[in-house]
C-alpha cells in the first residue's frame, strides 16, 4: 500500500476514470453505459463545486494507474442543512483488502469536514457486507432503511 496515493481527481483522468467504471460495472454482470457516465462522472470534473470531491487511489507502482474512487458531494437538504454524500466507492478487485477503501474513505470524510457539512450520509446494497463493516469501522450507524421497487421488473396491475 505504500504505492498507493489519494489525490483529487482531474479531468486528465477522465480516461482513466472510464475505463475503471467500465471494469467494475462490467464485473458485476451490468452493461456499461457511457451516457450515465457522462452525467455521474464527466459532468462532476468539470462542475467547480463537485470535482474536489472526487478522489482517486492511483498506484505509483503500476504506471500511475487509477485503482480506485470515491465519490464525496455536498448536498442541501429541503431545510437549508448542509449534508454530505458518499455516492460511490470503486476499488479494483485486487486492490481491496488492503485499506485502500478505508484511506479513501478517510480522505473523503476530511474532504466533508473541510466544507463544513454537518453529517454524512451513504446509501450501501444489503450484499456488500464488506462496504458495510468498513463504514461500520469508521463510526457511520444505520439510521433508516431504503426500500426499492423495481418498475421494470415488477409487472404492472392495469
């Protein structure tokens, strides 16, 4: 791990961001679809209130490759309260297990304090056990339960 830097991603990374996405959308059975990466990713390097919030572990090691990325976002709640938001965490499969997550999560966090939110939120999927026990480490506490209903497959009663 002592190759591995946390740095502000720029849009010098676009490429390489993309490419990670890919991979790890790609991992678990999706399709990849550049539209929504545009809109989740491209769209935040280039807004001046968002792209600090997108770190990256880059590998010194390995060519200065972009392992992993988090993506930490100010949001305001409908009572002026300001929150902030982890939205993803990607690390390459051969990278977890070694607390890059956790150095990347850490860095996020200081990256919220720095902006002065008063709590930070995350959503995780119940299967990702391992997400949960690092938030779980690092003082996050389950508050409420989000439910989904998937229209598209769920048949509809017309």
């Amino acid at each position: 791990m002592n190759s591995i830097k946390i740095e502000i991603a720029s849009p010098e990374n676009i490429d390489s961001l993309m490419n990670l996405t890919k991979e790890l959308v790609e991992g678990l059975g999706q399709a990849f679809e550049p539209k929504r990466f545009d809109w989740g990713i491209r769209r935040r390097l280039y807004d001046p209130l968002q792209r600090h919030g997108i770190l990256i572990a880059v590998d010194e090691d390995n060519e200065n490759e972009v392992v992993g990325m988090i993506i930490a976002e100010l949001r305001i709640d409908p009572f002026g309260s300001s929150e902030g938001y982890i939205k993803q965490v990607f690390l390459k499969e051969q990278y977890r297990g070694k607390g890059i997550g956790a150095l990347l999560l850490k860095k996020a966090i200081e990256h919220l304090k720095k902006i002065k939110v008063e709590k930070i939120k995350v959503n995780i999927k119940e299967k990702a056990q391992q997400a949960a026990n690092l938030y779980s480490k690092m003082n996050f506490k389950k508050v409420y339960e989000v439910l989904e209903l998937d229209l598209a497959k769920t048949p509809s009663d017309d």
